[in-house]
C-alpha cells in the first residue's frame, strides 16, 4: 500500500480521454488477448446465469409433476454449468492479469528507459522518492485499472443485459412487471455514486491532511518539543482527526443505507414476482418454477448495479497515476546525441576548453541551495541575476594527452562544473568543450564516457559483490581484469580479507567499508575500464586512517601515470606530483603553473595552500579519533570551516 | 488480542453489545423471508386467492424494510465503534510520538513511523470494525439457519452443512498460498524499488561508465521476474473467488437433487425446498467472511505488535514528578560532564559556568561536540557523566515545560512547519504577544523580506508554502527563537547561510536583546563570536582553550589559527582586484 499525503493526489478525473487513448497504446499488441477475455467474460456471464433457469425446469417438469426420469440430467447440467463457469471465470482473470502485466512491463521499461536519458540536471531538480514512486506504485495503479476496471464494468453491463433477456424470453409481462423498481434503483445508485465519491474523497483528503501533518510533525519532532507545543500540536492534530472521523462516519451512513435500500429495492421486485406472479400461477397462466426462477434471477440483478458504483475510483487513482507517468515520459532530454555522432575506439586524451563560460540554469527566485551548488546557497545576491550565475567565464585551457592537471580553488570556484563539462554532464552556454580537437557534443556520449575513468569523491557503490562494483555492467571486463585493477590500486588486500574476497556482497551502499577503502574501490573501478582520460573528484572528506591513506596516495599517483588526468585535488601529496595546477577563482582561471612556481609568486594560490594544504605539511596524515560520521546525535552534523560546498556543483 | 487492544474494545463496550444485540435482531428478521417464499409457493400449488398472496408480498417487502433497517443501526453502530477507535489509537499514537526523546528519532526512520501510523493503523482499524461485526454474525447466521434447515428436513440440512464449511476451508487454504506468493511478489516490488533508488541516486556513475544498457537490463531482469511472480500469484488468487462460486453452487446443485428427491417423496413441500434455497443463499457472505476475517486477523494481530513496539517504548527524557513551573534567570553551569553515544564519547569533561546575562561563543572544528554540549540545556539529550545546571539546580529536576519554556533555540537545521509565517513565528511565543513577534523579526532582519512578500506575514510556508532561502529560513528561526521571550538564548550555527552583511545587522540587534538574557553563539565565524564575553574553543568534546577574542589570538592556538584562515578566506572571497 502507497504511502501518499499529498491531497492534490486524490482529486482529480476519473477519466480523461486524452491519457486513456495514450494508455491504450499499450494494451494495443494485447488486442486479441483482451478480445478473448471479453469473449471469456460474456460466456462466464452465460454460465453463471443458467443456474435459476434450470432450476425452473428442474421444478416444472421433475420435482412437481413427481417425474424422476431426467431430473438427474437437469442436475448434471446445473453441475456442468457449474464447472464451466469455474473454469471460464478463471481463464478470464488470467489473461486479464497477463494482459495487465505484460502493458505494466512495458511502460515500467518505456519509462525507466526514458529516465536514463535524462540529464543529470533533470536528477538534481527531482526528489528520488518521487521518481521511485513513479516507476513502482503509479504503475501499479495502472494495472489494477486494466485487470479489474474497464473489462471488468463491461462485464457487469453484460450481466445485468443478460439477466433482462432471459427474464423478457421466459415470461416479457412479468419481466415488464419486475423491471418497475428499476428506474428507481438506477437513479438511486447514480445518486449514491456521486454522493459515495464525495463522501470517499471527503475522507481521502482528511486523511492525506491528517498523514502530512504527522509526516511533517515527526520530522520537526524536535522543534515541537523544544517550543513546548506538544499540548497545541496535539490539539491541532485532534482537531483533523476528528475531522476525519466525521467524515468517515458520513461516507459510513452513505454506505450503510446504501446497501439496505438496495435489499429493499430488491424486496419490492421479489414481492411483485410473488403478488403478480403468483396470482398468474394459481390461475395456472404460468408454472411455479418460473416464479422461482424469476425469485432468483431478481436477487441476482443487483449484485452488479453495486459492484459497478465501487470501480469509479481505481479509475479515478489511474487516471491521476497515469497523468504523472506521462509528465515524466514528456520530460525532454535536455543533453541530446548529435544526428551523426564522432566515435572512436580509442582516444589521445587531449582536452580544450575554449572561452567556455556556463551557468547551472537558473533557479527560482528564493529557492535555497539544494538545487544548484556553490554560492548560491548562500543569500547575498538574488539568484535570478544572470550575471550572478555564471559559474566560469570564459574559461579556456588545453591538457595534452598524458599530461596531469590539478585544478585548484575556493569553494564555488567552478571546478567540479569543469569536470561536468568534459563528461557532458551539462553543455556551456557558450565555448567550446573539445576531446582530441572534437566538441563534446559532436561525440556520442556513451562512446565519448566509455574513455573517461570518473572517480567521485562521494563514492557510490551499487547492491552486489565488490567485484560487481568494479566491473559495474561491462560484460568485457574479465574477473582476471578485475582483480588486476584491484591490485594496481592497493584496494585487492583488503579485499581479499572480507568474507569472500572479490565476490563479497557489499551492505547497505557499502556502510561496512570505510571512506577510504570505498575510495580505493572507485579507482579500481575506474582502472577496470582502462580509460585514457581520468576525472578525479578528491575534494576534502572525512578522515581515513593512516595506513589506507598511504595506500591512496600510492593509488593516486600510479593511476595518472600514463593517462590525461584532471584532479580536483584534496591531498597535498597530489598538487606536488602533478604537472601543473589550474588555479580557479570565480569562475576563471587566474594562476597556473607548478606548485613551486605557484607558491613563490605569492597570489591566489599561495592564499588557497595555506587555507586548504598547509596543515597537511603539520599533520600529514588526516586526524583520527574523531566521532564516526553515522554517530546519531545532535552533535554529529555540524558543519567546520571552509566545508560549505554540498556534493558538488549541481 | 494484546491488553492495549482489549481495553480499546473495552472502552467501547457499549456500542459492541448492542452491535451484537443487533446482529442476532437482524439475522433472526433476514432468516423471515424465505419462510414468505415458503408460504408463496405452497400458496400457489395450493391455488391460494390473491388476497393471500398480496399479503405475503407485501409481508415479504415489510420484513425487508424492517430489516434493512436494523442491519443499517447495526453497521453503523459496530463499525463507528471500529471508526471511534481507530481515532483514538491515533491520537494516542501521535500524543506518545510527542513525548518520546530525541534520540528515538534519530535512529527511526520517519518512513517507519510513517508506515505504522498509516498501514498498520488501518489494519487494526479493519478488525475492530468489519472483522469483529463480520466473525460474531457469521456465528449467528451460521448457528441460527443451520437450526432452522434442521427443522425442516435433517437429511437435505446435512448434506448443506457438510458442503458449505468447504467455502472457508478453501479460502484458507488457498488464502495460505495466496498470503506467500503475494509477499514474494511484495518482496520483488522492493527490489524494483530499491534498483530504481539506486540507480537514480547513482545516476552520475551510471552515466559516467555508460552503464544505462546494463541498467536497463538489469531493471528488465528484475521486471521480468516481477511479472513471472505476478502471474503465479494470478493463477492462485484468480482462482479464489471462482473456487468460492463454485462450492456455492455445487450446494445449489445438491440441494435441488436431494430437495427434489425429498419434494417428489412427499417428505418436504416445494416451498420448503424454495425455503431451503433461500438459507443457502444467505449463508454464502458469511461463510466467504469466515475465511475473510481469518486472514484479517492474523493481519491486524501483527500490526498491532508493531504499533505497540512505539506505544512500549518509553521517553528516555521525561519530567521529574512534582517539578516546578518557575521562570528561570539563566545562571548556567556545566559540572565535568561528560557524554557518548555507543561508547564513543563526544563530550569529554567539561566544566563552564556561565553567569546569567553573559554572551558565551563555542567555535571549534567540525564534530568536535558544539551542539551537543549547548543540546545538553534543553534535555535533547542527557549528560553520561556529571552535571548541567540552570539557576544552580540539575535541570533534570526542572519540569521539562519550565526548562525549555526559558529557553529559545535556533537549531542548525532550519525547519518550519507548512503554516503562515506569522503562526511560524510565534511558534513558542506566549499567548498575547503579538507585537513581540514583529519586533523579533525586526531584530532577526526579517521584516524587510516580510514587506516584500505580498500576503506578509500570511505567506504560506513549509513544504507546501513557498520557497525561503537558507538565509530566510534560518532569520525566521531566528525570530522565533526570539519572539519566546526567553532567559536562554541559544543560537547553534544559525547564521550560517546569512550574508555578512545581514549578519552584523542580526548581531549588533541581539546585542541589544541580549543585554538581559544569557547568550550562546555556536559559529565557525569569528565574525559572529568575537564580540561574546567569553569564547570557548571545543576539540574532540573538550574545552582547550577559553578567553576573549583578544586573549586567544594572542595565546596563538586553535583559535587564532582559525582566525588566520578567515581572514585568508574572507580575503579571497573580497578579492575583486581580479580582472572581471
């Protein structure tokens, strides 16, 4: 059952022809499917219709006339009808349920599809749980519509059809004579309808309101607390609550006079069939059976009028499902594969930058910093100003293939959104991104990611074993290839000492490994696949113990051997080896050079090392002892200096 | 049935006895019906005149009337019986939720609570009313049309109840098989779920190695399997209700055999065979709801465990009995406290008076226990070891309503409820103080950013409000910290996503408010602690060094190297020397 608080979700059409014709599309190759089911349904109806029938003719020509020859066969026929309506009502539901799951199948995939074609921009705007819920309960809600809606209302149609035929055929002035309550029960179940949707939302949305505010109250549990609200907030919670139970005891009396009166309705037909009926019989005009048959049929034809009432609303749940799924499906992709894309199997490793400038877009006035990164989660400037977006202006480079290039600088200099260049995670708005001399965009963009090695500084590990993690789905890379990158990257000791070695299964997004052997676990990964150009995102972490701190910086250095490497450099021990450092301050590049040469002209870069990297000269090796980053308590999150940047830009 | 759940039921006696009273009135009217269409039968193989078969008529739509009626008087008094307690089990539910210590909702997820207060209430709902009035009238019905089928015919009786047992035996043995596939489908769902969650929040190293094929096959995989899962489930449940009908209507089929027989041996009349068919007819809901309410209460009997681990869990801070309700002066004094969580201490013997009216600023680097040690006034948490005193008395002996009452807090976390603003602010105020409010976001910078927004202070906010910015967010808490009139002011790294700027203009207003209030500023800016009577420098949970801004700069420690980078970074970020 879906968790939902949002009352926008429970208002809304219960049909809408434009998403219905789109739905269609998928239940479409199922055509004959459905055809047969509507056949299987018709003839289910049939069957289960035949009982009353036979038991006419089991009374007027058997049990009254006292003649037992042939009652046994009218009993093997009721039997039968019996069986087959088993067996007809059960083929039916399942080629209902195949139909609904093979569509549910397909726009599950359609969907998912589609989402790893979104940006990476796309990902930072939405939630994660509301696209989970897109792809899990919205499509849910669908199949319930297909299996038990729209086939499942036609049948009762056909049944109730079905039931006024025979009744016409066995006797059309007592049928006539019965079908006088109908009017009445039809405008009578039309208005329960309406009345039972009111009374039904009426409750829904009390209840969202009433789970979004306790939603809302157990995450600000504490700000409750600490204000001594919890006499006021309980009363306000009282006070919806209570409106809640008003409303279900409303939708209860709806529903509670609602099924009566429809026994009633039905008393009053079953009583014409006796008064009208019956002074038929007794004047010999027609036989007894066909007053109880007729009893029966009565007493059946309203099961389907209040069966019918009760599908509105997982019509209206999938309409509402439905209109959210194609929102995402609209979604356009905003980083596109050029028409006729430059591929190549292996690359130089030559990277340009020409005059690029580039801006996360702009985000709504007033919105805080989760949604883009650097300044901009601080107040000081109104987002919506272009000219305070630009995260680099005019930012122009070249790295020659093999070369290594530390990028160094402030907070919200712009680094992180230069490797989001390269791999095209986003496009400049303006300049030139180049991979050996070729504009990114003119580059397919797996092909052109399949020769970058991306190491995070927020290592992502996936469910699975470790060797799962370093091959991620490359099915080329061999097990001999994994445990080989493992080894160059210091990673395969330790790995080789967890319960099962390479196939150990990681647990809970890797919580059992510490940062820096998820760190080494990245660059093994990024080795595995053996890319001539490698990002590394290396900015300040949490600490990692001396003896696995060694062990990266080793990593480190023999990993940008031999590649074009770009490093967002955290570790002293990095800026020193590289080939030359890239300073970034506001979005430009204002200094570069060797560390050496750096230091000793004594401008940005020399304020930067004493700010970020003298303190590792002191204290080479991270602090230990500080409090594990998962030790619940207030104490445990606040933030230190110079560490505002969240994960990175956007 | 638990004891809490058996009081609930207890509470609500009343209603349940009548119910029950109800329920026996009621199926004793229903099982009137077909005895009509007994006596309409026989009536008319006897050639009865009209008259007789008018009355019955309308007999039979009088009985109906008379017991739609009572079977109404009868649902809503049992169900709203059910309703009422489901109200009250949540009430309780969110009222113990209150009570419970911070630390419980730290290691809870609120997706958890969530899932029991939705989920698990609704279960335990659906037995305390469908399940109880379904089980006790299925009993009656069962009892009472069994002794009446007797009545007529014994052996026509048996062969009905030897038949219709098999409805609810089916349903729970196939509801057995059902309840198991259906989890495992349950189970494949999550797994659909968590592979979505991880690729999404993954979706940057899925593009980075140009991982979207494997995904998708992957994801195809685990789809497939979901479907496979589906469709064995569908293939038992599918079968459920036409295996229902079916036992139903073999029932029919005997009884029209062995009636017939019974009919043409002159032992039963053919009204008592249409009588006998009537009784089948209204065993059959009861019979479904036997198996039905079997599973329901398995269900809610679970549920109710799951709701009872919140309800048994007890405050780890509560109030003293018989504690105070005083206002306090201030006066604060930590006596060699110490603190850990799972044996990992945070704060490590600290001892620190702080006169009543004094400004005191905690700096320190990240997790070196600034918040904790000024969570440790209020009760968030309480000491390990040692003592945290206000007005020279342990404020474990205050009521927690007196302690915090004095206190204004404005946590790191800016958090604001889906409310006007102007009710946000005056979150903690005392009744009345409506002009204190205004003042409190004059003094907290607010009110300019108020007059911009064009319902004022009747702006929506919170999740479904609009948007503030960090700094908004953190100036509104501010204020409302403020518009408390506390003794105790305690600002934990408030001010934080405020511009210089505006921060000076907070600070020189507090300085104001502050004159007569005991102040806490925990920041990483010097900017925000220098002016403070004494500043406090916090490293892995101790105090090493204390003094005035003066003071520690020239002791040349901790401090003063924070220092030294401040002025570097602020020099950074000022530096617009650069070409532009």
């Amino acid at each position: 059952m879906s968790i939902g608080f949002q009352e926008d979700e429970v208002l809304g059409k219960a049909y809408d022809a434009r998403l219905m014709r789109r739905l269609l599309t998928y239940v479409r190759p199922y055509r004959a499917q459905v055809v047969l089911s509507v056949v299987l349904l018709v003839l289910t109806s049939a069957a289960g219709l035949a009982g009353p029938y036979l038991v006419r003719i089991a009374i007027d020509e058997h049990i009254a006339p006292k003649r037992l020859d042939g009652l046994g066969l009218v009993i093997l026929a009721y039997a039968g009808a019996l069986v087959a309506a088993f067996l007809l009502r059960y083929a039916q539901s399942y080629v209902m349920q195949w139909v609904g799951q093979q569509a549910m199948y397909r726009l599950r995939m359609d969907l998912f599809s589609h989402l790893q074609r979104l940006s990476v921009a796309f990902y930072t705007r939405q939630p994660v749980g509301r696209l989970i819920t897109r792809v899990t309960n919205d499509i849910d809600a669908l199949n319930e519509m297909i299996t038990q809606g729209v086939v499942a209302v036609f049948g009762d149609l056909f049944t109730l059809v079905l039931i006024v035929g025979i009744m016409l055929y066995m006797d059309w002035r007592l049928a006539l004579a019965t079908m006088v309550v109908l009017p009445t029960i039809i405008g009578f179940t039309a208005r329960f309808r309406v009345q039972a949707r009111e009374s039904y939302r009426a409750v829904r949305v009390r209840l969202a309101r009433i789970n979004a505010f306790l939603n809302e109250h157990i995450m600000g549990m504490g700000i409750v607390q600490l204000f001594s609200r919890e006499a006021r907030e309980f009363e306000r919670f009282d006070a919806l609550n209570r409106d809640h139970l008003t409303a279900n005891m409303a939708s209860l009396r709806s529903f509670a006079i609602f099924h009566p009166m429809v026994g009633a309705m039905s008393a009053v037909a079953v009583a014409v069939i006796i008064g009208y009926g019956g002074i038929q019989a007794t004047a010999g005009a027609i036989s007894v059976g066909l007053v109880v048959a007729f009893i029966q049929y009565a007493q059946r034809f309203f099961e389907p009028i209040e069966d019918l009432a009760e599908k509105y609303n997982i019509l209206q749940a999938a309409m509402a499902s439905s209109e959210r799924i194609f929102r995402v499906l609209d979604e356009p992709v905003e980083v596109q594969d050029w028409p006729d894309p430059v591929r190549a199997d292996r690359v130089r490793g030559e990277i340009e930058f020409r005059d690029v400038w580039f801006a996360y877009e702009p985000t709504s006035p007033g919105a805080d910093g989760q949604t883009g990164g650097g300044p901009r989660g601080v107040e000081g400037g109104s987002a919506s100003a272009r000219a305070e977006d630009w995260v680099l202006r005019g930012v122009s480079f070249r790295i020659q293939p093999g070369e290594s290039v530390a990028l160094v600088g402030h907070t919200g200099a712009g680094k992180s959104s230069i490797i989001n260049l390269i791999t095209r995670f986003y496009d400049p708005q303006r300049g030139q991104v180049l991979v050996d001399g070729t504009d990114v965009r003119y580059w397919e963009q797996r092909d052109l990611r399949r020769h970058i090695g991306l190491v995070l500084q927020d290592v992502f590990l996936f469910s699975g074993t470790i060797e799962d993690n370093i091959r991620l789905g490359t099915a080329h890379i061999t097990d001999d290839q994994v445990r080989r990158a493992a080894e160059f990257v210091n990673a395969s000791s330790f790995i080789e000492r967890l319960p099962g070695g390479f196939r150990a299964v990681v647990q809970e997004r890797g919580a059992t490994l510490s940062v820096g052997q998820k760190q080494l676990i990245a660059f093994a990964r990024a080795i595995a696949h053996n890319p001539e150009v490698l990002l590394v995102l290396d900015e300040a972490t949490s600490s990692v113990d001396t003896e696995t701190e060694i062990l990266i910086q080793d990593a480190l250095r023999r990993v940008m051997r031999g590649r074009t490497s770009i490093i967002i450099a955290h570790r002293l021990s990095t800026i020193q080896h590289v080939d030359r450092i890239l300073v970034i301050h506001k979005g430009r590049i204002v200094e570069e050079g060797t560390h050496r040469d750096l230091l000793g002209r004594g401008g940005i870069y020399t304020k930067l090392y004493q700010l970020q990297y003298r303190d590792q000269e002191l204290r080479p090796v991270a602090r230990t002892g500080v409090a594990p980053s998962g030790a619940a308590g207030p104490g445990a999150g606040d933030l230190g200096a110079g560490e505002g940047e969240g994960g990175g830009d956007g | 049935m638990s004891t809490r759940l058996r009081a609930y039921i207890f509470r609500h006696r009343r209603a349940y006895l009548t119910g029950f009273v109800l329920s026996i009135i009621s199926t004793g009217v229903a099982l009137v019906n077909p005895w009509v269409l007994r006596q309409a039968v026989d009536s008319i193989r006897a050639g009865a005149p009209p008259r007789a078969l008018l009355l019955l008529a309308a007999a039979y739509v009088g009985v109906a009337l008379l017991g739609g009626f009572i079977r109404f008087r009868w649902r809503m008094r049992m169900l709203g019986a059910g309703r009422r307690i489901e109200y009250e089990i949540r009430n309780d539910y969110f009222a113990h939720l209150q009570r419970l210590h911070q630390g419980f909702f730290h290691h809870t997820r609120t997706g958890d609570l969530m899932a029991r207060g939705i989920n698990d209430l609704n279960a335990v709902s659906r037995l305390v009313g469908a399940g109880i009035m379904h089980s006790f009238n299925t009993v009656v019905m069962f009892l009472a049309a069994s002794a009446l089928m007797m009545t007529i015919d014994p052996p026509l009786a048996a062969v009905v109840l030897i038949i219709l047992p098999l409805v609810s035996l089916v349903f729970v043995a196939l509801g057995r098989r059902i309840h198991k596939q259906y989890e495992r489908v349950q189970e494949q769902f999550s797994t659909i779920s968590a592979r979505a969650q991880e690729n999404f929040s993954g979706i940057r190293v899925v593009k980075a190695f140009a991982q979207e094929t494997a995904q998708i096959e992957t994801f195809s995989a685990i789809n497939r399997e979901y479907v496979r899962r589906s469709l064995r489930l569908a293939r038992t449940a599918g079968a459920l209700w036409p295996a229902m009908t079916f036992i139903l209507g073999l029932a029919a089929a005997a009884v029209l055999w062995q009636g017939g027989l019974a009919v043409v041996a002159g032992r039963i009349t053919l009204g008592q065979l249409v009588q006998f068919f009537g009784y089948l007819m209204m065993l059959s809901w009861p019979m479904i709801a036997l198996g039905w309410t079997t599973t329901l209460f398995q269900q809610a009997f679970a549920s109710m465990s799951r709701l009872e681990e919140i309800f048994n869990t007890k405050p780890a801070i509560a109030s003293p009995e018989a504690a105070g309700d005083e206002r306090l002066r201030g006066a604060i004094e930590f006596r060699n406290v110490s603190l850990s969580y799972n044996g990992t201490p945070v704060i490590r013997d600290v001892t620190l008076a702080i006169p009543a009216g004094s400004t005191v600023a905690i700096v320190g680097p990240t997790g070196s226990g600034k918040s904790t040690l000024a969570s440790l006034i209020p009760r968030i948490v309480d000491v390990t070891a040692g003592e945290v005193l206000v007005d020279g008395r342990d404020v474990r002996a205050y009521s927690l309503a007196a302690l915090r009452g004095s206190i204004g807090m404005v946590p790191q976390e800016p958090f604001l409820f889906s409310d006007t603003l102007e009710e946000n602010l005056a979150w903690g105020a005392w009744a009345g103080d409506g002009h204190r409010v205004r003042e409190a976001a004059e003094i907290a910078q607010l009110a300019r950013d108020v007059a911009e927004f064009p319902l004022g202070y009747q702006t929506m906010v919170g999740e479904r409000g609009v948007t503030l910015s960090g700094g908004q967010k953190q100036r509104a808490t501010i204020a409302r910290a403020l518009a408390r009139d506390p003794a105790i002011l305690i600002l934990d790294d408030a001010l934080s996503s405020v511009d210089t700027r505006t921060e000076e203009e907070i600070l020189q207003g507090l300085r104001r408010f502050a004159a007569t209030r005991t102040s806490i500023l925990i920041s990483h800016r010097i900017s925000t602690v220098r002016h403070a009577d004494l500043i406090v420098v916090l490293d892995e949970g101790r105090i090493v060094e204390r003094g005035t801004h003066e003071s520690l700069l020239a002791a040349g420690g901790l401090y003063a190297d924070l220092y030294q980078k401040q002025l570097l970074q602020e020099a950074l970020e000022a530096d617009e020397s650069l070409p532009s």
